[in-house]
C-alpha cells in the first residue's frame, strides 16, 4: 500500500494512501489512551472505529479514516451526543456527607465570590479616577450579584432534592465536545472523534463543556442553543437535580472573582477590561439560554 504524507498538523498527520486517506494521532498521555480504549470496550455508538498502533519514543499514536466535519452539525450533533450518553448511563449510590461536603464547599465558593466583589467595588469607588477595568466592575456589580442569587438558589434546590434522592446519573462522557469533534462519511453516516479527555461523569457535564465554550462571544439572541438543549432531552432528558446543578456549573459568577485577582496581579488594564467584557457577555448569553429554556419547559408542561 502507497503512503505519502499531504499534510502535518501539531498531533495529527494525514496520510494519503492507494486505499483511501488516513489520520495518524499522536496521543499526549497515558490517561488520554486510556480514555480512547475506554470508549471503545464500551463499544460506544457514534465513536470512530481506530487502529492502535504500537507506543514509538514514549507516545502512543492511533490511525483512523481521515473524515470531514459533518454538514450542519446543529441539526443532529445533540441527538447524537445525547445517545452516546444514553448507552453508558447508570445510576450509582451517594450519600448525604458527599451532598452536604458538595453544598457547603460550593456554598462558601458563593459567599466568598459576594464579599470580594462588594469589597472589591467599595474600594473602586473611593478613589479619584478609576481604571476602564474598575469602571467595568462597578456597572455591571447588580448584574453579577443577581447571578450570584441564581446560583445559589440552584444550590439550595439541588440539595433539597438530592437529600432525597440520594442517587446520581453517570455516564461515560465524551469530554471535548464541539462541531469540530463531529465527523462524517460521504455516506452521511455521523462520528465523534478525539475522545482522549472522555470520562465518567454526570451527563449534563459535556453540555457544560459545549456551553460554556459556545456562549463566550458577543452578545447574541442564543436561540439555537435553545433547541439544541431542546433536541438532547428528546433522547435523554435531565432529571430535576442534574438541571439544577447544571444551571449552577454554567452561571459560575466566582469567574468574576478570577479575573479581579489576575488584573491586580497583572496591571494589564487593556488586556483584562477586555477579558471583563467577553466574561460578562457570556453571563448575559448565558442568562438568556437558562430564561428561555426554562420557559419553554413550563409552556410545554401547561400544554401536556
């Protein structure tokens, strides 16, 4: 079999043979090959069939079909995504210290974010003149504090509700999921790929992971990821406590906190007034997705 190289990227070589064109992946870490076998004992649906190849200089490299990114991704990436999902889903038991140790660290998470940014704010305004980055803090603090409330009252639901169940869901997520992760054949027939990071965790994680990714832009009219969550729960719908805590993960107002300790370390006030900015129009898209999702939510209830 012919093989020449036609093109090098940092992990990935593709390879142009007689019987069609290949990629070979260089894999970072043993925990990444893990994760690849993982997914494949468990014969996942959706994960792309690979080759192993023999561990050269301390790496491990796999080979599979070299694939183009599937045409409108949005139209079925959440279906699939959902029955990767669904074939690995199991309940396992937890117990009230690990919910109550859960709450109180994510509880004083939230206390700790409220008292720096108020005294953060505070000492902003007592000054002559602030920094465009201070100046950023202190308009948008009311928005920041009322996510902040939303977040903790996600919280507290998830407890109360998790004191009764004491159950989880888990499954064995993919852990990078993007359009880009999202392949097909010629024929139309639809994979995943670089699964090195999958894991087993709840499975509203890897909708955390898309997101939180996807959301940090510009301010925009985010219906889309509206039916996207939407078209996932037709195949595997969250139970109210994953809700919840994915509500929780995704508002994350202690980034705020983050980003006020980096500029005082850093000084760079062009640099993190813009970081500020993309931070909180992700918050502002983000609290559009979480409004509309839960009204369409209620709407279909009334209407059932």
């Amino acid at each position: 079999m012919m093989m020449q190289t036609v093109q090098q990227h940092k992990n990935v070589e593709r390879w142009k043979t007689t019987n069609g064109t290949y990629a070979l992946k260089r894999v970072k870490s043993l925990a990444h090959w893990q994760a690849i076998e993982q997914a494949h004992r468990l014969r996942i649906p959706l994960a792309i069939p690979i080759y192993e190849t023999k561990k050269r200089d301390g790496q491990w490299y796999y080979i599979m079909p070299w694939l183009k990114e599937k045409t409108d991704p949005g139209s079925s990436f959440f279906h699939d995504l959902a029955r990767w999902h669904k074939h690995s889903l199991k309940e396992i038991q937890t117990t009230e210290t690990e919910i109550e140790r859960y709450y109180e660290e994510s509880k004083l998470s939230l206390e700790d974010a409220k008292k720096t940014l108020t005294h953060y704010i505070e000492t902003c305004e007592k000054q002559w003149y602030m920094s465009p980055f201070q100046l950023q803090c202190c308009t948008h603090f009311l928005d920041i504090m009322r996510a902040i409330t939303f977040s903790e009252h996600t919280l507290n639901e998830w407890r109360e509700r998790m004191r009764e169940k004491k159950t989880v869901r888990i499954c064995y997520i993919h852990g990078r999921p993007s359009f880009q992760h999202y392949v097909e054949r010629d024929d139309g027939t639809s994979y995943f790929i670089s699964f090195e990071q999958a894991r087993w965790a709840p499975p509203f994680h890897d909708l955390l992971l898309f997101f939180r990714q996807y959301l940090q832009t510009y301010p925009m009219t985010c219906d889309d990821a509206v039916q996207w969550l939407s078209q996932y729960e037709q195949t595997l719908a969250l139970e109210e406590d994953e809700r919840l805590l994915f509500f929780h993960l995704l508002v994350d107002p202690y980034r705020f906190v983050r980003l006020i300790h980096r500029y005082e370390q850093q000084r760079h006030h062009r640099q993190m007034t813009a970081v500020w900015q993309r931070a909180y129009w992700q918050m502002k898209n983000i609290e559009y997705v979480i409004g509309k999702w839960e009204e369409e939510k209620q709407t279909n209830q009334i209407q059932s």
